[in-house]
C-alpha cells in the first residue's frame, strides 16, 4: 500500500523523494508504509505536522472536497440577487 503525507504547516503535500511539497496530490511522492511512519514520526517531535494516509483515501477526499466546493458555489450562485437600483 502507499501513502502521502500532508503537511499542516506548510499546507501541501510531500513532494516525491522528501523534496519540498506541493499542492496538488496527483504530484505529491508516495511512499511505503515504513517510511512514511517515519517522516510523520520524525516531523511530530514537538506538535503534529504532518499526516499520512493512504492514496486511495486522499483521492476521496478530494473528491468529496471538490463536491462540496461545487455545492456551496452553487448555492451562492442561485442565492444571489444583484442590487436593486434606486431611483
């Protein structure tokens, strides 16, 4: 199984081989279960930063992020009511 890592502090996900981050998941590196308990282990030393999970999960919850993006835009859209002139 791989895994991403985000990363709350610099809100984006690992970059492949431990170069940097991104924010954009079909960029990020994936990483094999070893290492990536030890990127989160070593980046937690102090306070949680960092978060893995597995492919598969971060796809769905982009999905589902995107579709709640689209609703709440949809909403505001129809909920919209341009200004009535004064006259």
């Amino acid at each position: 199984m791989r895994y991403v890592i985000w990363s709350f502090e610099h809100q984006a996900w690992w970059a492949p081989n431990r170069l940097g981050y991104t924010e954009l998941l079909d960029q990020a590196g994936q990483y094999d279960d070893a290492e990536a308990q030890q990127i989160v282990r070593d980046a937690n030393v102090v306070r949680q930063e960092e978060l893995s999970m597995t492919v598969e999960s971060a796809q769905v919850m982009q999905v589902l992020a995107v579709r709640a993006w689209m609703r709440n835009a949809q909403r505001a859209t129809s909920a919209y009511q341009p200004p009535q002139d004064e006259q």
